[in-house]
C-alpha cells in the first residue's frame, strides 16, 4: 500500500458531524460543531470481532452481535476511525454460514422424521410436477408455464446440497443490498469505505433465527404427529411454540431493520425522507433477494441436471 493510501486508512473524523480532524492533531474540539475529542479513542477499534484472536472467536462473535443488535448507535461511533472491511466482511460471512448450518440441521431434523432418503434433500422427486398435473385434471388448472418452472427447480432441489447453497446465497444477497445506500458521494472517500465496512455488522440480528425457526419446525413436526388435538394435552406448547416462532422472527425482522437504519442515519447523517424510503424498500429487495435464491439456484441446477440426463439418454 502507498504511503497516501495509509495515510487515508488513518484518517479520523469527528464522530459527531463527520468533520475531518486530519491536520488538526493538536485541537481540542472539532473545528465544525465543538464537540470535545478524545483522541485515546481513536488508536483502536471498539468492535469485538476485531480481537477474536486474543478472546477467542465465539466470545468475540457473540459480544459484536450484542453490540450491532442492542447497541448499533455506539457502532456507528466506529466511522469516525480505522475500520477493517476484511474484518466486516468476514463477520457477515460467518454469519451467513451459521445460519446455513443451522438450516441443514433443521432440514436434517425433518428428514429424520420422514425417512426421506438422500443427503439434505427436502422433496421427492417428481412430486410437485406430479401435483401440478393432477390438479390439471381437477378443477384448478394451473398456468401451463408453472410445470415449466417447477420441474427444473424440483430437479435441482433434490440434488445433496442444492438447497444449503440456495439459502446460503439468499443470506449473501439479503445482508448484502443495503450497503448501496451507505456511500452517498458527498461523504470522503475513505469516509464511504467505512460506513459500507459498518453495515456488515448490520445482519447481526439474524444470528439468533435458529430460534424462531426450530420453534415453527417443531410445530409442524408435532402437528404432524396429530398432537394438537385436545385429548393428547400438546396444544398449549403447540400454541406456546407457535407465538415464539412467528413473535421472533418479526422481532429479529425489526432489530434487522433497526440496526441497519441506526447506522445509516449515524454513520452517513441521512435525512428523514432518505431513511423512510430505504426502511420501505429495504424489506421488498430483501424478499427480492431470497426469491431470486431460493428459485433461482435450484431452478439452473435443475435445469443444468435434466439437460445432462437427456443427453445421456
């Protein structure tokens, strides 16, 4: 790295109204708003994940998700200092693959149950093409280009590991499309590196979506088993499991959104109508990104996979 590239990477900002304290090491307070600086903050990160290597990975990772989750306006105060993207992006990965591990623990979970055969499969072969056609012949008749998509993404979702990847790719994508709106170009350079570096730290809250997802798979694994009739005494958990499920995965939803707001507004000063339009479309382009995932991957694979068949054939 060039001298004025380091020079750049420790530049410090005033955390209060983003002002450059480059030049002025000897004032006090910022020139722009008067707030008092401390310089002693400035010689290192307060981010956990950054000191894994010395209080070891799970505490670091656990303590920097509390902190995004909890406490994403002192996060924020991050901008105003050094900020390793390398560090940020990995915490978003790890993340991404915890929550891809616990989605093939689940679906394992469910497997065991069903007997179903092969190595993280979900579905039968052949079974939602063959729905599609007997309700052609029924009343419902579904679009003919339905069995056109189905049949492709039905292929490739029951090859071993195409829906882990699917999932693990619609994470990468949702955790990853808001970091378009966190470098507006009146902010310095080194500035935007830092506040994109900061919402890797945003998907924090995702980190705790085993729990409200095991709780919904445990119900539909009870129900299954017909324990919610009255006579067999399970529908109170059922109903107990039922209200932790869906309560905590809005909750997990609105701490998403929270943190990932709380550090646009702190870490780029966005205004009012900035942070409205991005809370509003910040769910439909995380919706996007799953659909576009979850169909998209098994639909090529599958595709990929009945193209090799058929010239084998």
């Amino acid at each position: 790295m060039s001298e004025a590239g380091r020079l750049d990477e420790a530049e410090t900002f005033c955390p209060q109204c983003g002002y450059s304290l480059r030049g002025i090491a000897s004032a006090a307070r910022c020139p722009e708003c008067g707030l008092e600086i401390d310089r002693a903050g400035f010689s290192g990160t307060r981010i956990p994940w950054a000191y894994r290597r010395h209080i070891g990975r799970a505490r670091g990772y656990w303590r920097t998700v509390w902190l995004a989750t909890v406490r994403p306006g002192r996060l924020a105060l991050e901008a105003s200092k050094p900020v390793s993207y390398r560090d940020a992006l990995r915490f978003r990965v790890v993340t991404c693959g915890v929550l891809t591990v616990a989605f093939c623990g689940l679906l394992l979970a469910v497997m065991a149950w069903y007997g179903s055969a092969g190595f993280l499969t979900v579905i039968t072969p052949n079974h939602i093409a063959g729905l599609i056609m007997y309700n052609r012949t029924q009343v419902a008749d579904p679009p003919r280009w339905l069995l056109s998509v189905a049949m492709p993404w039905e292929a490739g979702a029951t090859l071993p590991g195409v829906l882990p990847a699917a999932v693990f790719v619609a994470l990468v994508l949702v955790t990853g499309v808001a970091s378009y709106a966190f470098h507006p170009r009146r902010l310095p350079v080194v500035l935007q590196n830092r506040t994109v570096a900061l919402n890797h730290y945003a998907c924090a809250p995702l980190a705790f979506l085993p729990i409200p997802a095991g709780a919904l798979v445990a119900v539909a694994v009870m129900r299954q088993m017909a324990l919610d009739e009255p006579t067999k005494g399970f529908p109170p958990l059922i109903r107990f499991l039922s209200i932790v499920g869906w309560a905590g995965a809005i909750s997990i939803g609105f701490l998403l959104l929270r943190a990932t707001l709380v550090l646009l507004r702190r870490t780029t000063r966005a205004r009012l109508f900035k942070l409205v339009m991005v809370g509003l479309a910040l769910p439909v382009a995380w919706a996007l990104c799953a659909v576009i995932a979850l169909v998209g991957v098994p639909w090529v694979a599958g595709l990929v996979r009945l193209m090799v068949t058929s010239l084998g054939s």
